[in-house]
C-alpha cells in the first residue's frame, strides 16, 4: 500500500509572510467596509504622483445628514474619476448597492462620449466650475438624463485637490421640454391655419371688392366730358393706387400662404423673397445655395422659409443694411439656413430692441426652428450687423437630388 509523502512544513520565514499576508488581507477588507459604511475620515488613494490622502468631510454627522437627504446625486471624486464618497440618491439613479459606488469609477456609469467629454473637466485647471449633460446607464434600467455640475474641492494639509459633483435627474425636466416641444408645434401649425384663413379672405373679398372699385373708377372717368382734365387726372390717380393696393394685397396673399414654397419649393421661395425684399428697398442680396440633395420634409421647409421670411423683415424694418447674404447648406445630419446683413445691428443683452419688435420677431423664429426639433442662434452687436443661423436636423434617409 502507497503512503502519501508527509507535508513540508512551511519555514518559518515563508509562515511569518504568509501571516503578514493574511493580516494585511484582513486589514484592507475591514478598511474597504469601514469607507462603504462611511466609518472613516479619509482615505488613500494610489496615483500617478505617489499615495494621496483625501479627507472625507462628508464624514461630518450634520453634513452627511445634509447630503443624504438631498434629492439630487452628490459625489467626491479623484481627478481621476474615482468615487471616494457617493449619497444613497447617487446609488438609486444608477441602480446599485451604495458600497459597490463607493470605490468604483463614475466613468463605469457612462457612455465612451460622455467618458471623453467628461474626463477634461475633471482635471484641475483653475476653473471655478463646470456644467455638462450626460446620459447616466444605470446597473439595469433605461439611461437617465443627467445635469452634472463640477467643482473642484481644494485640499487641506496633507490632503490633494478633489471634485464635488453634484448629479441633477433630468428625466421630468426632458418631458416637460417634449410637452412644451409639442405644444409650441401645435401653436405653429394653428398660426399657418390663421394666415391660410386671412390669406384666403385677402385673396377672394379684399381683391375682388378693389377690382371692383378698380372698374368703377374706369367707368366713371369714361362718363367724363371732354373737357374736364381735372377729373381724368383724379381718375387715373385713384386706379394707380388702387391697382399699386391690389398688387400689395397679393404680394401679402403670396406671403401669408407660403404660395411659392408650395408651388416649387424651399429654394425657389427663398430666392423669390430675396428679389421682392431687393425691389423694394434697393438692398443687395446674395445667395448662396450648394447642391442639397431631395427636398426636405413640408414642415422643416416651412420652418426654414418662415425664419428667413422674419429675418428679411427685420432686415427691411430695423438693419439700415445695404447688403444681405443668405447661405443654405447641409452640414452632416443638419440643414444650416443663415441670413447675415451688415446693417446697424444691436446688443442681444439690451431689451430696449426687443420693444422695437426685433425681439418678438427672434422669438418666433426660435420658436419655429424648435417646433422641428432645430435650434436658432443670433449674433450680433451695435455697429457689427446681425447674423441669424438655423440648424435644423435632417431626416434619417434623405437623398441627394435637388440643387439651386
């Protein structure tokens, strides 16, 4: 019968490492539970420079109070993103046990972008603060909106810099921007409904009643005797300003109803306008239109030509502008419509502009550029002229086959 080999005993020098080995093991388990119980005042954290102590000053009974009953997320982080305290609110918007935050990485609870877009911000530059929005991907669950709000906590003693987050849900505020998203596009399509409803009386009684008028007139300076120059002078007045109101009631008709953008679409309509602002005022425009690919959907065209319909009446109202550049391009994913003049311009923190009506007429364009999920940007200064930019968002499968 085979006997097993008797065991070596371990020398004593292995056995003392191996006891050292184990009371460290059990030191760092004890330390690990102290800090995800919130039990210890600081910590080390092993980084690029050597160990640096961080204080918890969260520790405090009065603050931690303070902090856990929040309804916003805060944390305490490295430079490096590491999470040396986090608040139970913090631990319920990313859907994980409090002791398995604590010790982890904020980078493990966001995407490759936000990871990038964050990273900069965290590193100490001097900067007072910093805001930015990411999208939170909790253990299990949908991804949050988040507001992030970074400021960096300086050190004491021994202690090195570290950086206070305080973590915001914008899960309601995103709804509430849908809901107002909404209601404004509703608002728009019930303002293109009104000007279809006073384009259509404008067209078929105002027109008809100075046609008539415009007949009338005709008549009565037929009627007159030879001799009565008087009365044909005064007669044909009143038809060339009748007939100077009629093409006025129709220009307005064509504005109203968008008549052009429905007859031959977005570019022909700009360019329409163009000519009709320049006629009129003496203002040079120039346009600017690379190849664009198929038309875009009616109601984006319809948010594009309704901008650059406002910007050419601001233009004409209140710039003094001599001359106005319109550029229409597509960046990737977006259309851009952008109106530039040279005019007189104005200072955007100034509300006294906006009692001139400039300010209702920005309005509406921002408005009409959000109810298409776009945004509208204004820039401008006394002196400098204006230029207004539409970014709009293309859809998913749009071609390439209209140019200008």
């Amino acid at each position: 019968m085979k006997t097993s080999p008797p065991q070596r005993s371990p020398r004593p020098a292995q056995a003392r490492e191996i006891t050292a080995l184990r009371a460290r093991l059990a030191d760092a388990e004890q330390t690990l539970h102290a800090i995800r119980n919130g039990e210890v005042d600081a910590v080390v954290v092993a980084g690029k420079e050597g160990p640096q102590v961080f204080t918890l000053h969260g520790a405090e009974h009065t603050y931690r109070v303070l902090i856990e009953s929040m309804n916003e997320g805060a944390l305490m982080l490295t430079p490096e993103g590491v999470i040396l305290y986090a608040n139970q609110c913090f631990a319920r918007m990313v859907a994980s046990p409090l002791d398995q935050v604590i010790g982890s990485s904020i980078q493990l609870f966001l995407s490759p972008a936000d990871q990038t877009a964050l990273r900069p911000l965290l590193e100490p530059t001097g900067k007072a603060s910093a805001k930015i929005q990411v999208l939170l991907h909790p253990a299990h669950g949908s991804p949050m909106p988040a507001h992030l709000s970074i400021r960096p906590l300086p050190g004491m003693g021994s202690q090195s810099a570290s950086i206070g987050l305080v973590v915001t849900d914008m899960t309601e505020a995103r709804r509430h921007e849908e809901m107002l998203r909404t209601l404004t596009h509703r608002v728009v399509r019930a303002q293109e409904a009104e000007r279809g409803r006073v384009a259509n009386e404008l067209r078929v009684n105002i027109t008809q009643l100075l046609n008539v008028i415009l007949g009338r007139c005709q008549a009565l300076a037929e009627e007159l005797p030879a001799d009565g120059r008087s009365g044909w002078v005064d007669t044909t007045r009143i038809n060339e300003m009748v007939s100077r109101t009629t093409e006025e009631v129709e220009r307005i008709w064509r504005s109203l109803w968008s008549h052009e953008l429905e007859k031959s679409g977005l570019i022909a309509a700009l360019q329409k306008a163009n000519a009709e602002l320049a006629e009129r005022t003496g203002v040079s425009l120039q346009m600017d239109c690379p190849a664009l690919g198929e038309r875009l959907p009616p109601e984006s065209e319809l948010a594009l030509y309704r901008i650059h319909q406002e910007a050419l009446n601001n233009v004409e109202r209140h710039a003094r502008a001599r001359h106005v550049t319109v550029h229409l391009a597509k960046p990737d994913g977006f259309v851009q419509l952008t109106i530039k003049d040279d005019g007189i311009g104005f200072d955007l923190a100034d509300p006294v502009h906006a009692q001139a009506g400039e300010g209702l007429g920005l309005l509406s364009m921002s408005e009409r550029a959000a109810s298409v999920h776009g945004a509208l940007s204004v820039k401008s200064a006394p002196g400098a002229g204006t230029e207004i930019e539409a970014r709009i968002p293309l859809p998913l499968k749009a071609g390439d086959g209209f140019n200008c």
